[in-house]
C-alpha cells in the first residue's frame, strides 16, 4: 500500500457524508450528514471525539465546508446563504452574517490561503468573493466572472491572488481577484487562463509549484504548468476507471484524486510529466472460501443478502464515493465518503 | 438464436456502471430545488448524448445520463399479439406499484415498455452495484416470465378449448 491509514471515522448515527472539512492544524474537523447541521470534532488523544457543538443555522444541505488558517469555517448551504463560524473563548461557535447576494444554490466554498477572503461558487453561474467589511460588520461579496452553467468548483493560488473556477459548461477560468486596501484592483474579474476541458469539471486545484489540475467527468485529470505562461499545453492524463470528484495536492509533485472509484490514486510528476503512480488503497485481499459444502451453500445464501454482489465494497476502505478531499501537513490527507465514514491517510 | 442474451446484458452493466456516477446538482433554474436533469433539461451542459444499446430492433435499452440522474428504458421483445397484451400487463402492474420500487419510472418513455429513473439520491442510500444487478436481472426475469406466463396462457386455452369441446364429442 502506498499510503497508511492514520485514523478512521465512522458515528453510528451518520450514513452519508457529502462534506467534510479538517482545520490545518487537524486539530478540529467539520462534517455534514448531507443534512443541515455540521457537526464539528475535537482530536482527542489521537482520534477525532464529537463535540456538542452542532451548527443548525442552514435551512438546506450544506454543500461545502472549509477552514481558514485563523481557525474559522466557512459553510455554504442549497438555501442560497454562507456562514463564518469562530469559536469563542468560552467554547462556544458564533457565526457571522455574510451578505452572499446569491440567487441560487451556492456550491463550494474555499477561503484564501493568506485567510482574509473566501470565493463561494455559486448555481447561479457566478462566483461570490467575500471581505470582511468594518463598517457593515459582516462579509460583503462581490461577483466575479460569469460562466454558462453553475460554478462546481474553485481553487486559490497561494498567493491569493487569482482565483480558478470550474464549471459545468466545460470551462476552467483562472481570474484575477487582486484587492488593494481601497477596494478591487485594476484587473479585477479579468480572466487570465481559460481552459476547454470538454466535460463539466469537478475540482480543481492550485499546486504550490503554479501547476493548476482540474478533473472532469471524462475521468481525466489535466494539468496546466502557469510556469510556461498563459498559453502552456495541457497536460490531459486518462484514468481507466471511473470520473474523479475530488483533487487535492499533498506536495509539489503529488496529486491526489478521489471520485466514482472508492480509493483514491496518485498522480505523480515524473521528469516534467504527469503519470498515475496507482490506487493508494489497494484493499485487503479476498478471504479464501472455508472448507465444506455446508459452508459455502451458506455462503451463498448470504450472497443474496449482502449489499453487493461483486464483493468490492468489502476490499476498499471506502464502499461508496468519495465526496471530498481534504489536505493537509505531511503528506497528509482526509476522505469523506457517501458510506458515512472520513479516513485519514498518509502517503508512505 | 444467433446473439445470445448474455454479452447483450454485460454491455448493459458496463454503461451503467458508468453512467451511474451520479453527483448532487442544485438547480439553475428554480432556487432552493434539485430536480432530476434528465427529466426537466434545465442545463443542456449537464446532459449528454443518450446512448442505445440493442440486440435487433425489437429489444433493446436506451439509457440517458445526466449530472444528478439516469433514465434507464427497457423495449422487451413481443414477437405476437398475445406477448404484446401479456408485456403491456406486466409493465402495468408494475407501474402501479412503482412506490414500492423506488426507481421505477411511473410511465415509461416514448417506444419503450418500461423506464427506471436513478438519482442521486438513491446511490446515497443504496449501493450502485446493487441497482445495476437489480435492472440486469429484472431485464432477465422479464423476458423469463413472460414466456412463462404465455406458455400457462396457452396451456389454459387448450384445457378450456378441449373441456367445452368434449361436450360435442360425447353427443356425437
């Protein structure tokens, strides 16, 4: 196996994780049970223990989570709003207004490296950029770009300074989102990379060596070196398996995507090229049928009731998809999956 | 038979093992709703090209993917009127009870007999494999059951013809 598994999740009560979020530290973690609420998580002597603190303010799914480097998360619901939560001194989470000025679904959600802004992509085909405003004394958003269909995912340079936006209408566009003390900078909203990736995107992500990744429904990931300037070649490696869902780099030259699949697989930058290195979990090894006819017509009979016929479910760590992909420090990394479960993994 | 049923139906598996990677889509359209793409076409980015697979062109399945869901169609063979009315029975008696199916489509698409519709929310609560193996063997069973049922029709016919032709034998 090329990656261990640091520590797993799994709460009687939740079935379905459709987000999770891990603060940098790895101290807190942040799931929703594809429900309103957030639970949140405290690493407690090496494992992660549920807290009381249940964030009920969405009146819909909450569709991305995601923690700043000053420890607030943000949360971004179907019911068109976003919330800032902080922890007080005293333990308790407080959220803060954000006027997101959204008119449909908002989608995903990511803070800015440097913690001052967070992007929330939005159903409504446009891409919310909130600040903290002083005077009003809650985020403000201000709209940038306007695609063809929804906005499914997002990633910032970390130099927060541009921001890159996938769409369901098959476009990657990296914008320039630079703001000064005064309010937004010359070439604000302009766009500076535009990308065909000829399926409707779901993730993307900035590397911190300026490689920008997106996947699509194509079960492609492709890869654009900004180094090279604005008009590099495209970099397009084929998956033979399932569409990706979820991208994370956990170095400068590893990437990892998980989706449709149920493991994740690791991209690597070989010699200036991008290859797959291989599934990260390579599950356990089928158990060998036990000895007798009694045994295995029993077997059998329970075939019937078992969730799925072709045993894959019982050989990966995860049994359904993959939704979100978190990393953080160390190679380190955290998968949520439809079958309620978030892993932590390490690459080895 | 020159094709048999089996490579037919591994085809069938194969695209829905692909087409069932189903995500959650809030719509562009309405606010505060998720609506099934492939009914209502909202977004013609999220929907591609349906995709046909048929044996010859009296059985066959269309199957169309979008981004949050798959309508799967199902046309059985009916060779005579007696498979067309028993088929028609069938799916109906279905359709009547397609709460209790839970993808089963209410009404099934324009040239086909019968039409499931996945969402995503079902591959929450269920597992994928499960429901491909479910529609494979549905499509197996159908076809089974209805020979069955057409062999017991005529059996049935027989008898009564035989039974009511008796009491003319006996007279004369």
């Amino acid at each position: 196996m090329l990656a261990s598994l640091i520590r797993r999740l799994e709460e009687p009560d939740i079935e379905v994780v459709n987000c999770h979020a891990i603060s940098l530290d790895e101290q807190f973690l942040a799931l929703c049970a594809n429900a309103e609420e957030i639970y949140i998580f405290e690493l407690v002597s090496e494992q992660y223990q549920r807290t009381d603190a249940v964030l009920a303010k969405h009146s819909q799914r909450v569709t991305g989570l995601d923690w700043s480097c000053h420890r607030r998360l943000l949360s971004v619901s179907e019911d068109r709003t976003a919330f800032v939560w902080q922890q007080d001194s005293d333990g308790k989470w407080r959220p803060s207004n954000v006027e997101l000025k959204a008119q449909r679904a908002a989608l995903c959600a990511a803070w800015s490296p440097d913690g001052d802004r967070f992007a929330v992509g939005l159903s409504s085909k446009d891409t919310a950029l909130c600040y903290w405003h002083e005077e009003v004394n809650c985020w403000v958003a201000m709209k940038v770009g306007k695609a063809k269909a929804a906005i499914t995912a997002l990633a910032w340079h970390p130099s927060s300074q541009y921001l890159a936006t996938g769409s369901t209408d098959r476009h990657c566009v990296v914008y320039d989102v630079s703001m000064s003390e005064e309010g937004a900078g010359p070439g604000f909203g302009t766009p500076q990379v535009t990308e065909d990736a000829g399926a409707w995107i779901n993730d993307i992500a900035f590397s911190n060596g300026n490689v920008l990744a997106f996947t699509c429904q194509d079960a492609t990931v492709r890869f654009k070196s900004l180094v090279d300037g604005r008009d590099a070649p495209v970099e397009n490696i084929r998956w033979r398996g399932l569409p990706f869902l979820c991208l994370a780099f956990v170095g400068r030259t590893q990437l990892v995507a998980c989706g449709f699949d149920y493991v994740p697989v690791l991209f690597l930058q070989r010699d200036g090229a991008w290859q797959v290195a291989g599934k990260l979990d390579l599950g356990a090894a089928v158990p060998s049928s036990g000895p007798g006819g009694v045994r295995e017509s029993y077997d059998e009979a329970r075939k019937r009731f078992r969730p799925t016929s072709s045993g894959k479910a019982a050989t990966s760590e995860h049994s359904n998809t993959i939704t979100s992909c978190c990393p953080f420090k160390d190679g380190r990394f955290s998968t949520s999956s439809l079958d309620g479960t978030v892993i932590v993994w390490e690459l080895s | 038979m020159a094709h048999t049923l089996a490579p037919y139906l591994e085809v069938i598996r194969h695209t829905l093992n692909a087409a069932l990677c189903l995500q959650n889509y809030p719509s562009q359209v309405v606010e505060r709703q998720s609506r099934p793409e492939i009914e209502f076409k909202d977004t013609a980015a999220v929907v591609p090209k349906p995709l046909v697979i048929a044996r010859d062109e009296n059985e066959k399945c269309l199957i169309e993917p979008s981004v949050n869901s798959v309508r799967v169609s199902i046309k059985v063979r009916q060779s005579d009127d007696t498979e067309k009315l028993l088929c028609r029975k069938f799916a109906g008696f279905f359709t009547q009870r397609a709460e209790h199916f839970v993808i089963l489509r209410r009404k099934p698409v324009e040239g086909y007999d019968i039409s499931f519709l996945i969402t995503n929310t079902h591959l929450e609560e269920m597992m994928k494999d499960r429901i491909v193996d479910f529609i494979i063997e549905f499509m197996e069973d159908i076809d089974k059951e209805i020979k069955d049922l057409k062999i017991a029709l005529n059996t049935r016919l027989r008898a009564a013809a035989a039974a009511y032709m008796s009491q003319f034998s006996q007279r004369g």
